[in-house]
C-alpha cells in the first residue's frame, strides 16, 4: 500500500475525521486565516497607529471669524474712551 493508492487516502482521511472531527476541520480556515492576519500586523508593528496618531495630531484648526475679533475690539476701545 502505497502513497498513490487511493485507497490509503481514504484511510487516512477517515482517520483525521475521526481523531478530529468535522467541527475542528472546518473551523481550521478561519483560525489559520486569523492567525496570519495577526501575523501580518505585528510584522509591521505600530507603525499604522503611529501613523494615525500623528495624522490626528497635525489636523488644522480653523481660527475664529475675524469678524468676532475686530467688534469685541471695538466694543473694548468705545468703553475704555467714556
């Protein structure tokens, strides 16, 4: 009985089923692929985060209307004059 037999394939097959089970054979895709996502990102560590929080950093504020400024200043300049 050989490697090409398919007959020792099936064996085989009826043995990983029986040890196994069909649950965990079928749940063995999403584990593996999970396990090489988180494979993935810690091989390229923080640098995403790092990434994000610095974006989230240097986000511009807008300054206030010049408007509000210039009418609070003169507000300021008629009270101090009387």
């Amino acid at each position: 009985m050989g490697f090409d037999s398919i007959w020792h394939w099936i064996v085989v097959l009826i043995l990983v089923l029986l040890i196994f089970g069909t649950k965990k054979i079928r749940n063995l895709g999403p584990d593996i692929g999970s396990a090489v996502r988180g494979f993935k990102k810690a091989m390229h560590g923080d640098d995403e985060e790092e990434a994000k929080a610095k974006a989230a950093a240097e986000k511009l504020q807008a300054d206030p209307p010049a408007s509000t400024q210039s009418a609070t200043q003169e507000q300021r300049d008629s009270t101090e004059s009387k």
